[in-house]
C-alpha cells in the first residue's frame, strides 16, 4: 500500500505498509525509514529489523528471507536490493519513469511503472522480458502469484474498462485475458496456488473471482450498495477458502469461498428463507442483470475500523493457531481482529499496534487477550491457512526529482551497472538468506 500521494493521517509519518507473500511479516516505509515486522504474536510485534534510510515508499520482503526490495522519495526511479540482515546493497536498477510498484516470488522480480513492466529473474537480477506500451496505470495496479509452478503476473488491460491480463512471467508469454467488469480495475490479487484470482473495479460495489488460466467465473460477491466505493486491497486466505476486502469505508469485508455443493443442504427456516430460494430458483427464467444480482454471495464476516476514508491493505492468517483477520491502516496502526471460520459474522478486534514509530503499541482493552479461548471459540480456524490522486500523477503536477546522473548514460533505461554481489545471490544458502520453507504453528 503505497501512501506517498495519500494527506492520510495528521499524525502518522507511515508512507507504505504490506504484508509479505506469505503473510508472516509486515513492512512498514515511513519518512524516517523502514521497518520489518513479524507477525508471530497476536499481542505484540517484534521488528526484525529498522533502517534509518528516509522516505522509503516502496519496500518489499522475499518471504521470510533477507532479501529486501526499496524505493524512496529522493530517488522515486532508482529501485535497491538489499540484503538487510548484513546492511549491504545487493544491486539497483534505474528505471525511465517513477516506479509505482514491485512485486517479488521466488523466481522473479517485477517493476511496475504507469506504461510498462519490467520483469527480472531474481536470482540474478537480469530484465528477461520488458512489457512496453501499456494503458496507463497510474495507481500501479498489478500482481505476481507466489507459486513456483504458476508464475502468473497481471496486471489491468485497459483504462476504460475492467481487463485483467494475464502473464506467464516464467515462461514469458501472454496466458489469457479477462473481461472481468465494465469499469476500470481496482484491484486484483491471485490465491496462493494461483489457480485462482479476485477482482474489482473502480465502482466497488462486486468482487469476482476467477478461475485460472482458464478464466471461467467462478464467484461474484455484492459488497455493499453504495454507488461509489474505492476498494483498497483484496487477499486470499492460505488455504483459499476466504477471501477478505478492504475499502475506503470503514468495513472490512470477508468472503466465503464455496460452491453450492460444499454447503450443507438445509431445509429453509422461516419464511424468509422460501423466499430467497424461490427467487433464486426462479432467476433463470429472469433478465440477466436481475438473475447475476440474486445470484451474488454476500459476506460471511465483517470487521469495523474505527475511522473510514483512510488507505488500508488487509490480509488473513494464521496466529498462534488462530485465524486472523489483519489490517494494517494509514492512520499508522496494525488491527488484528479474531476469525470465526465456523460462524462468521462480526470480527472481534482482539489488538491494535501502531507501526509508523510514532508511540508504543496500544492495546484497546484492558484485559489480556485469551488466545486459548478464542482458538476454542473457533476451533476450525487452526487448519484454515472520488478516487484519489496517483503517486505518478501528483508528480507530474509538482517537482518532477532529478533522474540519477550515473543511469542517464545508459541506452537502456534500466541497466544501472549491478553490484558484484549479483553473481552471489543465493537465495537458497542457509548462511546468505533463511530458509525460504517455514514450518507454521498450527
């Protein structure tokens, strides 16, 4: 979440926030630096690492690795790799225009800019393919699956209506393209087998998801009945079976993700419920808009931050054998509100923790949380794994940073000369980065 062009909040320096692709850790870019967070702790954060490096509005983890991908405001076309564990820079890039975002797997590195993507091998950060002239993403809009075997990248076809482009970026090559709404892209995000991905558009008001590759619809979700509303982030549960959305209201939504055979046949209870089936029943033989509106899924839980209109990104985990629901806000504050994968319904929000360095964490109750109780209370939940103007726009308007002398001499735009360090990137040597499997507390 990339908060550079946000006014957000008055008293929070934050200018990103995101959680890692296996949702394990946070990052957190403020205007005095960057922080790395662990997510093993309901009650408190422990920060695995603090640089003092100023305005970082792009920094992106490998898994739980100590490979680190940043951008700050003093430099916004100059991406850093970094190996932060032994405070060394592993190469940089420089890139023709600002760079809006990047996206990491273990197997490749993309750049995103407002007209082009950049994709490098990771291992030694080669550009293998350049994705040139497309529509203009100013919000920078794209996502890179995390599974090695489907390494998708999408990211939006068009600027006047709801494609989604899909990219084999292993084997570099287009998959598929999706219709998936009338409106202008949102947001996307793929599930973590990559068999799977949500999407929304500027309107707000449905998320659908799709099967992939084969780009057959296989859910659409009603969020709400607003005309307008911006959609921050969508995220999958670990195990697909949840998918959770978050918008510039202040409702966090979380979706079920089953077919009509997954569910239990129930005989309906009141009257209510004969009429709900005997208009889904009956919707065949409606209009098309009546029977896809009657057919939309509504959520199965909700959590209530306490301030609306603010940027936020949202995940779910797993912590300490209970089912999360995170949201990280730009108000500064992590929330972490308690799942039920059993009933749903309305979130607790069990901690909050602010992120942006500004005081301790705070705790909105007084009592202790019981994570014993809550896992019990949610038994099931220890297996389940007017919009705002871009950061690329608000430069246009105002002070256009220097390009870096040193890249300006370049053919190419992004052949900064890399460090020595690249033929020693080792991503699976245990003394250069962790283990990129972890064994989980479930």
């Amino acid at each position: 979440m990339n908060l550079a062009n946000q006014a957000g909040d008055s008293t929070s320096n934050l200018l990103f926030v995101n959680f890692n692709q296996d949702r394990t850790s946070l990052a957190v870019g403020t205007k005095n630096g960057f922080k790395l967070y662990s997510l093993g702790s309901v009650d408190k954060l422990e920060c695995i690492h603090e640089s003092d490096s100023p305005d970082i509005y792009i920094v992106d983890r490998l898994f739980s690795s100590s490979l680190v991908a940043v951008v700050s405001l003093a430099s916004p076309r100059k991406l850093q790799v970094c190996h932060f564990r032994k405070g060394s820079e592993i190469c940089n890039y420089s890139y023709s225009n600002t760079i809006l975002a990047v996206k990491l797997n273990r197997l490749r590195l993309v750049v995103c800019l407002e007209e082009s993507l950049y994709i490098h091998n990771i291992r030694d950060m080669k550009v293998l393919h350049t994705i040139r002239d497309t529509p203009p993403n100013p919000e920078g809009i794209c996502a890179l699956s995390t599974h090695n075997d489907n390494c998708y990248l999408a990211y939006p076809g068009s600027n006047q209506t709801g494609e989604v482009q899909i990219f084999d970026a292993f084997n570099l090559k287009a998959v598929l393209m999706i219709p998936a709404h009338d409106n202008p892209l949102a947001a996307i995000a793929f599930n973590s087998t990559a068999t799977r991905i949500a999407t929304a558009s500027e309107k707000g008001t449905v998320i659908r998801v799709f099967s992939v590759p084969e780009g057959q619809r296989l859910f659409e979700f009603r969020r709400g009945v607003k005309r307008r509303v911006v959609i921050h982030s969508l995220a999958f549960s670990a195990d697909s079976t949840f998918l959770c959305c978050s918008s510039n209201t202040e409702t966090v939504h979380v979706f079920r993700l089953e077919t009509p055979s997954d569910k239990p046949s129930e005989e309906p209870q009141g009257w209510m419920e004969y009429f709900g089936q005997a208009l889904k029943t009956s919707a065949t033989y409606l209009p098309t808009q009546v029977s896809d509106m009657l057919n939309q899924g509504r959520d199965f839980a909700v959590a209530r931050l306490p301030l609306s209109g603010l940027k936020n990104v949202c995940t779910i985990t797993t912590i300490q054998k209970t089912l999360c629901l995170l949201v990280a806000c730009a108000d500064g504050f992590l929330y972490i509100y308690n799942l039920n994968a059993n009933e749903g319904g309305d979130c607790s929000l069990l901690k909050q923790h602010r992120v942006d360095g500004r005081q301790d964490s705070v705790v909105l109750s007084e009592a202790p949380v019981d994570l014993a109780a809550v896992a019990i209370a949610s038994a099931s939940s220890a297996t389940a794994s007017a919009g705002p103007v871009s950061y690329a726009a608000s430069l246009r308007a105002g002070r256009q940073p220097d390009f870096p002398a040193h890249a300006a001499s370049h053919a190419r735009d992004h052949q900064s000369a890399p460090t020595a360090a690249l033929e020693t990137l080792r991503l699976d040597d245990d003394d250069e980065f962790p283990p990129v499997t972890h064994k989980s507390d479930q």
